[in-house]
C-alpha cells in the first residue's frame, strides 16, 4: 500500500490540473463583437501622403467582455503618433499607442469609454500617412495607390458587415481621368474639386484584407514615391503569404537538393544550422528570398551538370600511400579501371582480352554474341573446382586467365546463346573493380596512373612508326587493348589506307587457336615510361607483349574489317576497327545496370563531409557518457498584408481589442 501512495498523489493530481484548465475558460470573459459598418476616407497629399478616416462602428455581444481597446493597422511603419485622433461617439480618446498585437498599428485605449456587453458605439479615427502615392509603373504621367481597410480577428468577429471605401483626389483631376486596378469602381463622381471613387459592400467579412486601387494624373502633386519593377515585385511578394509559403518550400527543397547532391548524402549534421539560417533569412527577408532563387538554381544545374560529366568516376577511396610507387603488371581493363573508363569501355577490353587469347570465340556479329571455348566451359561437367579446370586449360594451351575474368566467364557460361547487350555484366565488373583497387594498396595512385598514361602513348607511338602492313598489324596485335584506352585511337587503325582486324577474325574458320600469352604478361624487362617511342622493338624488350607473326590458316590483314563483317573479302571497302568498337561499347551500356557496380565507400558527391558526421557523433557520445550522472492579453492581432501591382502598396488591420 506504502508503495502506490506517490503514484495516486501523482494521478489525482493531473486530474485536478486537468479539470482546473478545462474549467478556467469558461469562466473568462472574450472578445465578441460584430461590425455593422465600417467606412474609410482616404484623401490624396500634395506630397504623396493621404489622410485616411475611419468611422467604425462596433456592436458588443451580450456576455462579451468589454471593448476597451480598439487595434488599428496601419499602412507601413512610417506612421507618426502626433498627428493621429480619435474619439467615440465624439468623446475624444487621447490614450493612442503602438500596438502590441498589430505591427504596423496603433492601439486606442477607450478608457471610461469601454463599450460594455450589448453596447453599441461608433469609434472615428484619423491620421495622416507618408509615402503612398506612387509612379505608376504603366503610365509616366500617372500615380497610382492602392490601399485596404484594416480588418479585425476573425475569433472575435461575428456576423456581416457593410464595408465602403473611398478615395478623394485632388482638385484638377476628372473622372473620366481616374481609372481603376483590378476591382472596378461603384461610384465615380467629382467631389470638392477633384474625383471621390467609391467601393461599396454590403455584407462583407471584417476579418480580412480588401484590397482596392487607382491609377490617376500626376497634376497637382509635388512629388511620387518612385519603385523598381524588383522593389514592387518585393513588395507583392512580402505581401502575399501563400507565394511565400510555396516559395519557401521551394527554396528549402532546392537547398537540400543541391547541399546532399553536392556532398553525396554526407555532412547531414552542417546541412541543420545551415538549413536554419537559410530559413532565417528567407523569413526575414523578402528580397533576399527572391534573390536566392537565381542562384540556387544556376548552381543546381551546374552541380548536376558536373556529376553527370563524372558519373564515370566510380573508383571508391583507395588506400594509396603517397611516393608508395607505382603497380606496375596490371592488364589493360584494370588500367582502364584506375583511369576511371567508361565501364562499357572497360567491358569492352576485358571480351577483346578474352577473345584474343581464345577463350571466347564470336558467335553471331549482330546482335554481338560470344560464347566461351569449349577447353574452358566448366558448367553442366560436374566439376568441383571450375576456377582450376579453367587455369589448367589456359596452362595446357600455353596462356593465362586473370583472376577477374573468371566471373565473366561464369556470366557468359550461364547466359550462353544470348546477346552481350542483353547480358548483365553488373557483378562482374564490381568485382573487377574491388580487386583492383585491393591491388593498389601501399602504392601511388597518382604515380600509378601516369604510368599507364604513358604505357597508353607507348604503344600509340610503336603502332605509328610501323610502316608496313605486316608491321603495323604485328605492332598493334601486341598492345590492342592499350591503344583502344586512347580517347582517339582510330587513325591508328586506317593509317595509310590499312584497315587493322583483330587477330580473333583472322583465324581460319573462326575457330579460336591456343591463347597466346598476353601482353601484360610477357617476362621481360619492365616497361618504363621512358621506353616511349621506341617503336618497332619486338615484345621481348617489354614486359606487355610479344610479337607474334601470322600463323597458318589466318586470313590475310589486307581483308578489310568491314569486309570480314559483311562476308564481303578482301575487296569491301575499309572500315575503321575503332569505329566498331566505339559503336559496340555504346551498345554494351545496357549490360551494366545502374547502380550494380556500387562500391561501399564510393561517393556520389563532389565533397565528401563524412568525416564530420563521424566526429560530432563522436562528440555528442562522449557528452552522453560524461554526463551519465546528472502573456497576457487575448484578442486580437492580425497581419497586415497587401499586395501591389504596379502602384502604391498600403494597408491596415487592427485585432479586435483585447
């Protein structure tokens, strides 16, 4: 029993406190009044000003509590407590002060003049206000004003209205002259001089902004407030909250769009006061909120310009180690990886490799169709070890099988009769992708990536000086998947009038001989990036090929690509082998699904701002382990809004008292 004490002390309490705030309103008394009529003269200045009158008249309900101050908004904030009156029922009312619920406004304090429940009282109230007429933006010989009564909470406020505003001009200026913005006039008449226009409702809502407006001559006024087209734009946009709202959002979501696009998902915890103080100063700030636009805009574009240009960029961070050297003996596809190739390009080199050594034999030209040689099929053989079965059989035939090739080989075994296109080469070449970047560890990635730069410029330079067409197709047999790493390694292949085919094309039948070891593999004395240029050296004098002259039963290389294509013979019309193969990589796009070579680690943005993240979560856990000890006054108000076209901007709302 000791033990529910505290907590039934706790549970009757919040009844209590739960029944004592249920009960309190009812016995307090609210703000409750109808406005029968509301009128609102405005008079035209010489000097831009107005002289705007109200005479209100207010209806307390019965069991209200008293009217006992009145709010009045006022146009902008340039209003001056001097020069305003006001009285109720003609009983003077000097108690006049900035509200505190209207901003811009006044508040009038009724005093011993407070309209009781059920009481009825018309409140008057003049003053003068600076700055409203303005050039107007259509016409250069006119000014223009727009203007709305002040409005009252709609919480407070019951029945209808009936509303009327009118304008006075001055003296010289005829009605035929005056002319309306938007809401059409109810009356037009000459008056003291001038024109009086008049708006008239007769059961409008005083809870709300009526906006009128009127353009008429310059004549007669000293001086009118001039506006840019972006102030009055300004103007209408600070006045308009549902465009802010949507503005708003607009801009947030572009920031974020732009931040996370930029950082690839990371620095969540900058983009929060960043976030904050971009919300801050589009709150306050109208201008600035329009202005952010431009750029928010201009730099999304640009940022996803950018990464559409990188997209190829899809090595993750390596862990390289500065002067750690260079890897040297890696084959052309892992260069093309370091290089950051296209993927289809990099997909490319590794069949033309698999190809060329025999592996694979080519099917079907269109659609493009391999399928791999029959000394290496390991599926539907029972074998336990396909890796080894494949390794022995490239040993047996005098080659060599890279550790990567052999999940496309698995791929191509498991899709065999389908096109490449139609083939999905996704885990494949994230797999080459990761072996590659393991194999760099401790070396230079920079140092490693200038290195194959040049064994690229060295293998252009050797197929260059090779004049004859004996020559030339030896030298470019030797290093064709480096010269296809070339952004324009066409004339290679065309130069003085030869047509280059590559070597599995030429074999007799189409049938695939005993690979040939590769170029990258070749023992010999290392290439350096000082060999360049060294053009007809036989492969034994580099680590990345050896020469290998036509062999018996191949067709001759003055059979034309294109011709060999078509079934056309030595006498088709030369095509480019470089143009093939840009044609077939494109086409190979399809066989690397978006998203499939995604490396952990590998970021989609410009910056990376991981770091951060890691370390205020770091922060804020070793906060948590070292600290593991331890109004008043109702009614009314309401926003002063306007919009403005072309013209004066004014405006005025008042909270119902309080």
């Amino acid at each position: 029993m000791h033990c529910r004490l505290p907590w039934l002390a706790l549970r009757y309490g919040f009844l209590l406190l739960f029944a004592l705030l249920c009960v309190a309103p009812a016995g307090a008394q609210e703000y409750s009044f109808s406005v029968p009529q509301l009128r609102m003269q405005v008079q035209v200045q010489e000097d831009a000003s107005v002289r705007i009158t109200y005479d209100i008249t207010f209806a307390n309900n019965p069991g209200a509590r008293a009217i006992d101050v009145v709010d009045i908004g006022v146009p902008h904030a340039g209003y001056d407590l001097a020069n305003m009156s006001a009285s109720l029922e003609g009983v003077p009312l000097t108690d006049i002060r900035p509200s505190e619920y209207v901003t811009p406004g006044v508040e009038v304090h009724l005093g011993n003049q407070a309209i009781p429940p059920g009481g009825e009282r018309r409140f008057h109230f003049e003053f003068t206000m600076p700055e409203m007429v303005y050039q107007d933006t259509t016409r250069e010989d006119y000014a223009s004003l727009q203007i709305t009564p002040t409005w009252f909470g709609e919480e407070f406020v019951t029945g209808t209205t009936y509303l009327q505003i009118a304008v006075v001009t001055l003296p010289g200026i005829r009605p035929d002259e005056v002319l309306y913005q938007e809401t059409p006039f109810d009356n037009k008449v000459e008056y003291a001089g001038g024109t009086a226009v008049l708006w008239r409702w007769t059961d409008a809502k005083a809870t709300g902004p009526r906006l009128v407006g009127l353009s008429f001559p310059k004549r007669g006024l000293s001086r009118v407030v001039q506006i840019s087209r972006f102030e009055l734009l300004v103007r209408r946009f600070a006045e308009s909250p549902g465009a802010r709202f949507w503005a708003g959002v607009a801009s947030l979501f572009l920031l974020a769009l732009l931040y996370f696009r930029f950082t690839g998902g990371t620095g969540c915890v900058l983009f929060v006061p960043l976030f904050i103080a971009f919300f801050i100063l589009i709150s306050a700030s109208p201008a600035a909120h329009l202005l952010s636009f431009a750029p928010l805009i201009v730099l999304v574009l640009w940022n996803e310009w950018y990464l559409a240009r990188r997209r190829r960029r899809y090595l993750p961070p390596v862990a390289q180690v500065e002067g750690g050297g260079v890897l040297r003996g890696l084959s052309p596809a892992e260069a093309a990886v370091l290089l950051e190739m296209p993927l289809k390009k990099v997909l490319l080199l590794v069949l033309f490799g698999l190809l060329r050594k025999g592996v694979l034999r080519e099917v079907r030209s269109s659609p493009w169709e391999l399928e791999v040689v029959e000394a290496f099929r390991t599926y539907g053989a029972g074998l336990p070890d396909r890796k080894a079965e494949r390794l022995r059989a490239a040993r047996d035939t005098g080659g060599v099988i890279h550790p990567y090739e052999h999940a496309f080989l698995d791929v191509l075994e498991k899709n065999r009769g389908k096109p490449i296109q139609a083939i999905d080469f996704g885990g494949a070449m994230k797999k080459l992708i990761e072996s590659t970047v393991g194999k760099m560890e401790g070396f230079d990635l920079s140092d490693t990536q200038d290195y194959y730069r040049a064994r690229v410029a060295h293998a252009l330079a050797e197929a260059k000086a090779a004049v004859q067409p004996e020559e030339r197709q030896s030298a470019i047999d030797r290093n064709l998947e480096w010269i296809l790493l070339d952004r324009n390694p066409g004339p290679i292949f065309t130069g003085g009038g030869y047509g280059y085919r590559p070597v599995w094309t030429r074999r007799a039948g189409g049938e695939a001989r005993a690979p040939q070891a590769p170029p990258e593999e070749a023992a010999s004395t290392p290439f350096s990036p000082s060999q360049q240029g060294r053009a007809g050296e036989g492969a034994a004098s580099t680590s990345f090929g050896v020469s290998r002259p036509q062999a018996p039963g191949e067709e001759a290389a003055s059979t034309s690509f294109a011709g060999w294509r078509e079934g056309k013979g030595a006498g088709a019309a030369s095509t480019s082998f470089a143009d093939w193969a840009d044609q077939t990589a494109e086409e190979l796009s399809g066989a690397i699904p978006s998203g499939s070579v995604r490396i952990e680690g590998a970021r989609g943005g410009i910056i990376d701002l991981s770091a951060a993240d890691r370390a205020t979560a770091d922060l804020f856990e070793a906060l948590s382990e070292s600290s593991g000890g331890g109004g008043g006054g109702g009614g009314g108000g309401c926003v002063c809004a306007c919009a403005c076209a072309g013209c004066a901007c004014a405006c005025a709302c008042a909270g119902g008292g309080r």
